[in-house]
C-alpha cells in the first residue's frame, strides 16, 4: 500500500511539472514583425511565420505578428510588443539591425532574435552606435539567425553553369545589403568554379564581386521591377536568373514563364512550393531554413536555454541547402553531391 502510495504522489508531482510548463508555454508571448516585403512575400518573413506558427502548435506559445510598410514601422511595432510584455520579440532582416539593438540594450529582460543579422556590427566610429548600426557588442539577450548562404548559392552557380544553353546566367537582388550579396557572391564563385572545373567560359551579369558592384531594383515588393530586370537580362543573352529580392522575383517568374525564355532559380524557399505556378520554369532554389532556426530560437526562450549570440546556419547543419535541379543528369546529380560534401569538408573554399 506504501508503494501505491508513493508511485502515485510522483504521478502527481510529474503531473504538476507538467501543467506548469504547459501554462508557462500557454502564456509565453512571441511577437513577429516583418520587413518591407510583408507576411507573404513567399521568402523570408513568410519562413520565419511558418517556424512561428509551428512553435505555437508544438510548444503552446502565443504567436503573432506585426507588419512593416515602411521603415519608421521597425521601431513602433517592437515598442507595441514591448507594451504587451511580449517574452521573445523576433524581427526579420538587415533593416531592423539598429532598431533591435537599441530595444534591446533598453529592455534587457526581453528576449530578442533577429533573421539575417548579428552583433557586434559597429566596427567603426562608436559613435556610429544606435545610429547607423546598433551595438558595439555582442548582445546578451539577442539571439542572431545568420545563414552561410553563400555555400548554397555556390552550388546553385554550378548548377546554372551546368544548365545553360546561352552560355549567360545573370542574378539580381533587391537592396545592397549583406544578406542579400551574399547570395550573388555564391553564385558568381559557383559559376567560376565550374568554369575552372570543365574549361568553360559561362558569363555572370548582374553582379560582380571583384567590383562589388550589380544590379539591385532597390526594393523587395515591386512585381513590375521583376519583369523588367529579367527581361533586360534576357535580352543581354541570359536564360537563366536568380533573383534575390523577395516577391520581386516573381515578376521575374511570370516574364519567363510567360516568353519560355528563361529559367528561375528561387531564393530562401523551395519555389516549386511556395511559388508552385513556376515550377516548370524553377531550374532550382537557394534554400534558408528560416523556419527552423526561428523555432529552434521559441523553444529555447521557452524552455529556459536562451542565450545571445550567433546561430550560423549551414551546408553542413542543414541551416541552407539546394533544392532539387530540374532536369539535371544523373552525372550533374553526382557533381553537385560530390561538391556539397567538398564544401562541408573544406576541400572546397566557397569565399576567398
């Protein structure tokens, strides 16, 4: 009787534990704001929700999410959180940089991340601090979402090198940001790689990274700036673009859907998912898992392993990856397996 007893007081006790972890989860806040390209620009503010939305169906957190349609929005949507005693605050890109900084260092009890950014990221003057980038320091409560997307762009370069009949591949992006030449640089690397591997001579345009200079449209929304620019590249002899610009690039889906013209490849997510009315035209994708790392972030806050810093996602993590190759020989199949397993080994140096 004893033993009965006692095995049911720790079925009690656990199942206390248990309710108060379930309620600390139940009243957990997390609060998403976008950039400019909204909730569903079918990249990464949508990728980043979907990581949301999963941690509130796995972890019972409450979920939501403010929209940005201009600047000046980053810092009163954080504030709007910040006044309903939101626990993790989540903001998304490059832009929010200083905005999230200067949040943070005001609200230390407050549990940050950011997509696509990280500190320290004043290597200059210091009195640059809170004006043109946000900390000095890396940030206690600030978790950086970074990805190493170069690597996987450099195995979307080969592919397109690969691919093409024109002998032009051409990309784009839409602000000069870090976040977004990333990808370009990638790509150029992965195009020279393959150049220098079969003694070809596939031309990039839209981006050169001995210059640091492309061709960027300057916002991340405009359907229009997407057809244009992948038109003009056509044009340059082109049949094969990758666009880093958010919704942008599908304006630049639906000009090469509609001419059969040219080829995609999709950025952040997998297009033959996100943007399924291209797939015929989606040579392949640049994969960031947004979503993961936004839901790995949600489940340390709520399970008290939080820390700042820096998350890098990558090859070898799964962080980032390459989509399928449409139409791609069981020989290109190879060379891409055999080139992601160089890249991960240090075999092969995606940046010099």
């Amino acid at each position: 009787m004893k033993k009965l007893y006692s095995v049911i007081a720790l079925l009690i006790v656990a199942s206390l534990a248990l309710s108060a972890c379930g309620g600390a989860a139940a009243g957990f806040k997390v609060g998403q704001v976008t950039d400019l390209g909204g909730i569903d620009d079918k990249s990464f503010n949508a990728s980043a929700w979907q990581g949301l939305e999963k941690a509130v169906t796995d972890l019972g957190v409450e979920g939501k999410y403010l929209e940005s349609t201009q600047q000046s929005d980053y810092q009163k949507n954080i504030q709007q959180y910040l006044d309903e005693n939101t626990d993790l605050i989540i903001t998304v890109g490059f832009l929010l940089g200083v905005d999230t900084a200067t949040a943070a260092k005001a609200n230390p009890e407050t549990k940050f991340a950011i997509v696509d950014y990280a500190y320290p990221d004043c290597f200059g003057d210091p009195a640059d601090e809170g004006k043109t980038c946000g900390s000095t320091t890396e940030l206690a409560n600030v978790l950086g979402l970074t990805f190493q997307t170069d690597e996987a762009a450099f195995l979307a370069g080969y592919a397109a090198a690969a691919s093409t009949t024109t002998g032009k591949v051409a990309t784009f992006g839409g602000i000069n940001i870090p976040p977004v030449t990333i990808f370009m640089k990638g790509f150029e690397a992965g195009v020279a790689y393959y150049n220098a591997q079969k003694g070809t001579a596939v031309e990039v345009l839209g981006w050169n990274t001995a210059a640091n200079e492309g061709s960027f449209t300057g916002n991340f929304d405009s359907l229009d700036d997407g057809r244009s620019f992948a038109e003009s590249f056509v044009q340059e002899g082109a049949d094969i673009i990758m666009p880093v610009a958010g919704s942008v690039g599908l304006g630049s889906a639906a000009y090469c859907k509609e001419t059969g013209s040219c080829k995609v490849i999709g950025v952040d997510k997998d297009w033959t998912v996100s943007a399924a009315e291209y797939t015929d035209i989606i040579l392949t994708s640049v994969l960031k898992n947004v979503n993961v790392a936004v839901y790995d972030a949600t489940k340390a806050a709520v399970d008290g392993t939080f820390k700042g810093g820096v998350y890098l996602g990558t090859l070898k993590n799964g962080g980032v990856g390459l989509a399928a190759v449409s139409g791609a020989s069981a020989e290109l199949t190879a060379e891409l397996e055999k080139l992601q397993a160089d890249i991960i080994s240090g075999a092969v140096k995606v940046s010099q």
